[in-house]
C-alpha cells in the first residue's frame, strides 16, 4: 500500500509539470492524508522545484522547512535546488543556512558540492551595488572558497573565476592576478576568456595599461578573441593616457572581430 500510493503520487506529481504549480502543491498536501504515507526526496524535490520556478516563494519555504524537519530526507541535488531559489528570492541568509545544514549532514553524500558553491559564489557577486558591498562580499566568498578547498572540493574553471572577478569587483587586482597565476599550477584548471576579459577589464580601470595590453596579447596567442568589455577598455584606457594611435588600432580590431562598441 505504502510503496504503491508512493510510485502513483511520484508519477502524478511528474505528469503535472506542464499545468498549475499550485495543482502540485494541493496534490502534495492531499498525500500527506493518506495512511502510512510519507514523502520521498523525488516528491520533496518537484514540489519545490515547480513552486521556485513559478515564484511561489512563501508556498516553497513551507516545503523547504518539512524538508529540513525530516532527518530521512535529503539530496545534494535536492538543497542545491533551495539554494538555488532562495538566491534567486535573495534570502542569501536563508540559502547559506541551507548550505550549513548540508555541512552538518553525517550522510557524505548530501554536503556541499561544487555546485552548491558555486551557486553562492554566484549569488554574492550578484548582489554588489558599491565597492564597499563588493568587498564584504568578497570576504565571504574568500571564507567559503578556504572552506571548499578544506573540505576536498576542487575548484572547477567557475569557482576560480569568481574569486577572480569578485576580487576586481573589490578593487584586489593583485589578488586576482594571483589566483589568475595559480590556476594551472596550483589548480590543474587553466584560464579560460573570462579569466582573460575579467582581469584585462580590472587592470584598465586601475590605469594599468601595460598589463592589460600583455594580457591581451597571451590571450589572443591562446585563440580566444576579447570580449567587447575588453576592447572598450583598452580602447578607453590608452585614450585617456594620451596613446591615441594604439587605441585605435584595437578599435579597428574590435571592428573587424565583430565586438559592439559601448
């Protein structure tokens, strides 16, 4: 009886995907009645999944919180899902609690993994609107990236350029240079054209032409092909330092790669 009601209302809940989230969510309620019958991870985690993508933030939270009262149940797959949607809701206090209560699992199978980091790594570099908010959050970021490293996650391409990125968005370009340096070495990850246009982009606004220009130059001899950011900001920089001609001619470059002036 209880194996059965589980398999119908797991294919029940599957075959609503396409109609009313809130259909979902009363079908999930009305199971909760039947006798001997208890919700699995694959129930828990469509319900959420199909309130988060609808916006119902208040109706997933009621979810999300029988989740977290149940000791049996629980998936890496299924906390990164509310990670993911309490970012997206920017409950970033709510979502790093999920992220904790996966650190405290005895089950190895349900901690943090590469994604959940990479998802909070993500939403904090989100959220800056100053270099003052851009350098808290980045004193989180660094926290959980020592963390991650600690715990045996390695960072994949994501993760490293968003130290990177969150480093120039705080105004630590060396910092970021490092890591830039760290990456194949250290790391066994080597810098893709992010990597190249979020540090070519830093060094312009720090007035560090020359950096930036060899940057470009490695970049190139690599074959990716900058960014626009990055040719308006070589384009800029050189300008403003009195270096016309050499501003116009990775304008020309631009132009003939097919990169949007801004």
């Amino acid at each position: 009886m209880h194996l059965l009601a589980t398999a119908q209302i797991d294919t029940i809940v599957k075959d609503t995907s396409s109609e009313d989230p809130l259909v979902c969510l009363e079908l999930f309620k009305w199971a909760l009645q039947q006798p001997r019958f208890r919700h699995n991870v694959s129930t828990y985690h469509i319900t959420i999944k199909k309130l988060g993508v609808a916006k119902l933030y208040p109706e997933m939270e009621d979810i999300v919180n029988e989740v977290l009262s149940d000791p049996h149940v629980g998936s890496e797959a299924l906390y990164n899902t509310i990670i993911y949607f309490f970012t997206e809701d920017r409950k970033l206090t709510k979502a790093v609690n999920i992220f904790k209560h996966m650190k405290n699992c005895k089950n190895v199978e349900r901690r943090p993994s590469i994604r959940t980091y990479n998802l909070l790594f993500s939403a904090f570099l989100s959220r800056g609107s100053s270099t003052y908010i851009n350098r808290m959050n980045m004193e989180t970021i660094r926290c959980l990236f020592k963390q991650m490293v600690n715990d045996g996650v390695e960072p994949d391409i994501f993760s490293l350029n968003s130290m990177i990125k969150g480093c120039v968005l705080s105004l630590h370009i060396n910092d970021a240079l490092r890591i830039f340096h760290q990456m194949g070495v250290v790391y066994n990850c080597m810098p893709n054209s992010f990597s190249y246009d979020c540090l070519i982009h830093g060094l312009c606004a720090q007035g560090r032409t020359k950096n930036a220009r060899k940057l470009c130059d490695e970049m190139k001899k690599k074959g990716f092909v900058p960014s626009s950011k990055s040719y308006n900001s070589l384009v800029n920089s050189l300008a403003l330092g009195g270096e016309v001609d050499e501003a116009l001619n990775y304008l020309r470059e631009m132009i003939q790669n097919q990169r949007l002036l801004i």
